[in-house]
C-alpha cells in the first residue's frame, strides 16, 4: 500500500483575509505521522516536510513502512522557484 503526504498551508483567519488564501504556516501534524509510520515514534524528526512538499510512504506485506520518494518545490521549480528550461536539463 502507498500512501502520499502532503503539506499545505493553513488558511489565514477570515478577519485578516475574507477569502482566506493560504498563509505560510504549515500544518506540522505531517510530520508527526509520518515518524509514527517509519519508526514507531512520533516525536522523531524523520522527515523535513517543506511546504507544497509532497512524500510516498510504502508498506510492504509485513506492515512495515519506508520512505519511497520525496518531492518539493525547489525540486520541480528551481531553487530560484522560476523552473527549468528544456535547455537547462
């Protein structure tokens, strides 16, 4: 079985924002579940979740769980965050 975590922002409060866009405070229970899966305790710093990043946990027949793959944003965008050329690759 996979599963996939992603962290997203926390909206902002609807006094500050009424449309209530994103803020850029993540949500850190992720993190959280993600130790509890990989190494049975939830207080471990396993995984350094970024924001809009996104992780596959897989577990296999014995109902252990590892890391399969972690993708953030710098990893898509850039570390500028503006992306990648055909010609840059």
């Amino acid at each position: 079985m996979f599963l996939y975590l992603v962290q997203h922002a926390d909206a902002k409060k609807e006094e500050e924002d009424p449309s209530r866009s994103l803020s850029e405070k993540g949500i850190q229970d992720i993190a959280r579940i993600a130790a509890l899966l990989l190494c049975g305790n939830s207080e471990k710093n396993i995984v350094a979740f970024r924001m809009a990043g996104v992780v596959c946990l897989k577990r296999d027949d014995a109902g252990v769980w590892s890391l399969q793959w972690m993708l953030t944003p710098e990893i898509v965008l850039g570390e500028k965050g503006i992306g990648y050329s055909c010609d840059s690759l």
